[in-house]
C-alpha cells in the first residue's frame, strides 16, 4: 500500500483528555488504558476482530461518571478513522456483519459515506454490566458515527445477556470498519457517483 493509513490525535477538555493512534491496516496490536475495564475490553476487542493496531490512553472524570470518556473516546476514535481515510480512494465503503456471541445475534451495517447516521436498535432496560450502563454502548457509537462521518445501522437481533449485546456490538462494528475500509484493487478513484465521500 502506497499510503499509510494512520492517524494520531490529542483531545482534551475539563472533562477528559485522550491520546489515540490508529493504524487501519494493522494487526490488532494495541495499548488500551480508559480507566474502565469493561470499556477496555470492548476497545480490546475492537481492534483485535478489526485487526486496527490501536493505542488508547484515557483519563476522565470517571469519579463522576463513565460517560464523558466513553463519549469522548468514541468522538477521537472517530476523528481517527476519517482522518486516516483521507479522501478515500479505492476503499469498499460499505461493510456488514452478523456477529454471534452465544444466545445473542447483533447486525451492524457501515458506510463510510461522509453523512453522519446512526440506527441503534438495543432491547429496552437491558441491565448494567457491573457498574458500567449499557446505554452507553449507543453513546459510544453515535459519538463514533457522527465524528467518522458514517452511517451506522446497529441491532440486536436477539439477546438476553447484556454483557453479549454489548461485545456482539462491538465485534460486529470492528468486523464492518474492517471490511468498509479495505482498499479493492477495482475501485477507480472514490466510491460514489459524486466523485467526493
């Protein structure tokens, strides 16, 4: 590949302050550190089913709440993405997955398309995994979505465990971002009719 596609970004608020790197075209390597170890194995699992070499390095006011590192990180994750994408020539741009996780099938559906979308259709009042909220799996990935300038179209089919939902999820989403993003060798310039994603 002719072009590396990587990205490394710095954000910091009164709330948070995050350091990223990504490489799409890695091999799952990684270096995780949010603070929260659910929210780590889910980033874990992203980048390892993605094969994304990913460096994260978090720290929030987790005292208070999980929600602005779990935001905030989907917000960098998704800056990082678009900008290693760059005008993204010759990239599949749509990517799908059916992902099991034992009694639990999740569909996720991408498209890199430069319109920010997302669908998340989750049971309702799913429980907590240990103290972390399920809820903030959507708030994850809307921050991703709307920060990667993609549609994202989630659902969980059917699942009773919460813990199940959410890495179904997530694997799904690292299994659809692999394949959008891969670079197909018929691909003349930028996928779409207007000539610009």
């Amino acid at each position: 590949m002719a072009d590396s596609r990587t990205s490394s970004i710095s954000r910091k608020t009164a709330e948070t302050d995050i350091q990223l790197s990504l490489n799409i075209d890695g091999t799952g390597k990684l270096s995780i550190d949010t603070g929260i170890p659910f929210f780590d194995h889910m980033l874990t699992l992203f980048a390892k089913h993605g094969l994304f070499d990913l460096e994260v390095k978090a720290e929030g006011d987790i005292d208070v709440d999980y929600h602005h590192t779990v935001e905030d990180v989907g917000i960098v994750l998704g800056q990082a993405f678009r900008e290693a994408l760059g005008d993204k020539r010759g990239i599949v741009r749509y990517g799908s997955c059916y992902l099991p996780m034992d009694e639990t099938l999740s569909r996720v559906v991408i498209d890199f398309s430069g319109r920010a979308f997302l669908e998340h259709r989750v049971p309702e009042k799913v429980e907590h995994i240990r103290d972390f909220s399920f809820q903030l799996v959507e708030e994850f990935m809307r921050a991703f979505a709307f920060n990667a300038a993609a549609n994202v179209h989630n659902e969980v089919l059917y699942g009773r465990d919460a813990h199940h939902m959410a890495e179904s999820l997530f694997k799904g989403l690292a299994r659809a971002a692999d394949q959008a993003t891969r670079i197909d060798p018929r691909v003349q310039g930028v996928p779409s009719t207007k000539d610009v994603l």
